[in-house]
C-alpha cells in the first residue's frame, strides 16, 4: 500500500538539453586533457616564493651542483623536480625574546629565559631582552646552518647571552637605572653588530626592556639608602652648625666692633669735657688773677689814701670800730662816735 503512495519520478526528454550536455561534457574532457598536463608542469618544474620570504637554490648535481649565491626573491621561478630546490627564509624583522613572563612575548616569536646577569657586587639581575634582526645574506645561513632556524640558537641566542652577561654584568645591581647602563648597552649592540656579520645576520635593536631583583637585594637597597639619606641628612646638619657657628662669629665681632666704638666714642667725649674743664678753670683762674689783681690794686690804692691828708681821722674811726666790735654787753653813750662831722673839727695831731 506504501509503495503505491510514493511521488513518482519524472524524466525531461528534451533534444536541445541532451546536445548541450554532450557539448559540455567533451569540453570538460578537453580541458580536463590540457589542465592537468599544465598543472603537473607547474608542480614539477615552477615554484612560487611568497612575499616577505627570501629563497636561495639548492642544485642536486649537475656542473653547478650546490648552494647559489644568488638570492631568489618573491614570484614564480624554475624548480626542476629532483635537480634543483628553493629553499625560503623570512626575510622581514625577526624577534627573539629572553623573558620569563610569556605575556611579554609576541605571536610568532621565539622565546627564551631572561637572562640572568651577575654584577659586580655579587646581585644576579633577571633582564628582559628583545633582539630585533633580519637575514641579509641567506646564503650564508644557509651555507653554515642549513635550510632550518638553527641560526637563531647558533648566532642570536648564544651572541646575546654571552654578550648582554659580559657588557651589563660590569655595572653595579644599582647602575641598571644608571646613565652608565646607556654606554654598556650601546657597546654591546655594537659587538653584537659585529658577530651577526659574518653569519649572515643584521642586527635592528637590542632592547633592554626589564630588571628583576632578588628579594634581598631589594631588602639591603632598601637599608643603604635609609643610611645615605641619615648620612646626607647628617652632612645637612654639620653645614647647618657650620653656618650657625659663622653666624654667631659674626654677630660677637659686630658686637665687639660696637664696644670698641663705643669706647673710642667714649674716650673722645672724655677728652672733649677734659678739654672744656680745662678750658673752664683756666678761664676762672684767669677771672680770679683779674679780681685778686684789682683788690690788691684797690688796697694798694687804700693805703696810699691812707698815708695822705685825714688818713689820722680814718685811723681813729677804724680804731673806734674794732673797739666797739670787741665790746660785749650793752653799751651806753650819748654821743655818736661815728659823727664824722664832730671828728672832723677836731684839730689835728702835730707830727712828731
């Protein structure tokens, strides 16, 4: 009952498809006929390098039997099948990392450990370095480590371990972050330069990109600068006493200078009241020689009053004076001794 439900299958009888089919079908053969032949030429005798690679020809034998010097660069180029063979080498920017974090390496690069340095003074440093090269001459790669990547162990990592360790291994654990560290990285892209060369090899960069410290370094470096800072800190101390001490010199010499002018001062305002006690006393010496002078020239002149005419008179009231001085007690007269006019009538005494 099933099978009499089933859709039933229709056929188109058509002449102009049917040609066409058969037309088609022996152009397919034709081409089919030619295609194949071509595409079994290019496999056996062409060869395609695609851009950034570089090729160099390997001859099975024959007269030129070996490597040819002569690069083969990107396109199409005779392979003969069994005699001869292109060998590719990237010829772009090739990068090896030394580094211990794989986030630090890009895609498609070669990795390797960082490389650990030993200073001078004994700290082993874990540095991070990029080595940034291209094949100039693949030839020569090809010539002294074959066709593979054995020239990135043979010439890139083994240079620039024993290098970077050579250069960077004369610094101190703290001349990394030194002006010094400048000097010893370019001597060894130089050196570096030089060892690529001959290999085949030219050097782009060397980048010195991380340092790691051992913990105990970190610990001591930590210490010696709490001790340099104390030491500068102390040095800033003894200049600041230093300065102190002048300061203090200074201010008792201003202060002595201020005394001795002082005294100098003193001294000639001394001098200058000497000078004018002198100056007084010699003055009222010279006043009192003037008065002492003049009373002597007045008593002189007294007494030669007294010699002359009356001079008896005044002699006897003088005498009655001094007598009246040395009386004591109470004194009764009745008449004025002094009157001058009743001395004055009396006669005088005669000469002896």
């Amino acid at each position: 009952m099933f099978e009499s439900l089933k859709t039933p299958r229709f056929r188109v009888q058509s002449p102009f498809l049917q040609q066409l089919r058969g037309r088609f079908g022996k152009l397919g053969f034709r081409l089919l006929l030619v295609l194949v032949p071509l595409f079994f030429l290019r496999a056996c005798v062409m060869t395609y390098v695609p851009p950034g690679m570089v090729g160099v020809r390997q001859v099975s034998y024959g007269p030129g039997k070996g490597l040819q010097k002569r690069p083969v660069t990107p396109g199409y180029h005779r392979e003969i099948s069994g005699y001869e063979k292109i060998q590719t080498f990237p010829r772009d920017i090739q990068v090896v990392e030394f580094t211990n974090n794989p986030a630090e390496s890009g895609a498609g690069h070669r990795q390797m450990p960082a490389i650990n340095v030993p200073t001078v003074d004994g700290y082993p440093v874990d540095v991070d370095v990029s080595v940034l090269y291209r094949l100039k001459d693949p030839y020569k790669v090809a010539s002294k480590f074959g066709f593979g990547r054995g020239y990135e162990e043979s010439v890139v990592i083994r240079f620039t371990d024993f290098l970077v360790k050579r250069y960077l291994g004369e610094l101190l654990a703290e001349q990394f972050y030194h002006e010094t560290r400048l000097a010893k990285v370019a001597a060894l892209k130089a050196d570096l330069a030089g060892r690529f060369a001959p290999n085949g090899l030219e050097l782009a960069d060397v980048l010195i990109r991380q340092y790691d410290y051992p913990q105990t370094f970190q610990t001591l470096t930590e210490q010696k600068k709490i001790q340099d800072q104390s030491v500068l800190a102390n040095q800033q101390l003894a200049k600041q006493n230093e300065v102190q001490t002048r300061l203090n010199q200074t201010i008792a010499e201003g202060k002595n200078l201020i005394n001795v002018k002082s005294s100098e001062f003193n001294a000639q305002i001394t001098e200058i009241n000497a000078r004018k006690d002198l100056y007084e006393r010699q003055k009222h010496a010279e006043a009192d020689l003037l008065i002492k002078s003049a009373e002597a020239n007045g008593t002189e002149l007294i007494n030669r009053a007294v010699e002359g005419a009356g001079s008896a008179k005044l002699l006897k009231l003088r005498r009655g004076l001094a007598l009246l001085d040395s009386i004591k007690g109470p004194i009764y007269i009745t008449e004025d001794p002094t009157d001058l006019g009743k001395i004055s009538s009396e006669k005088p005494e005669k000469k002896q």
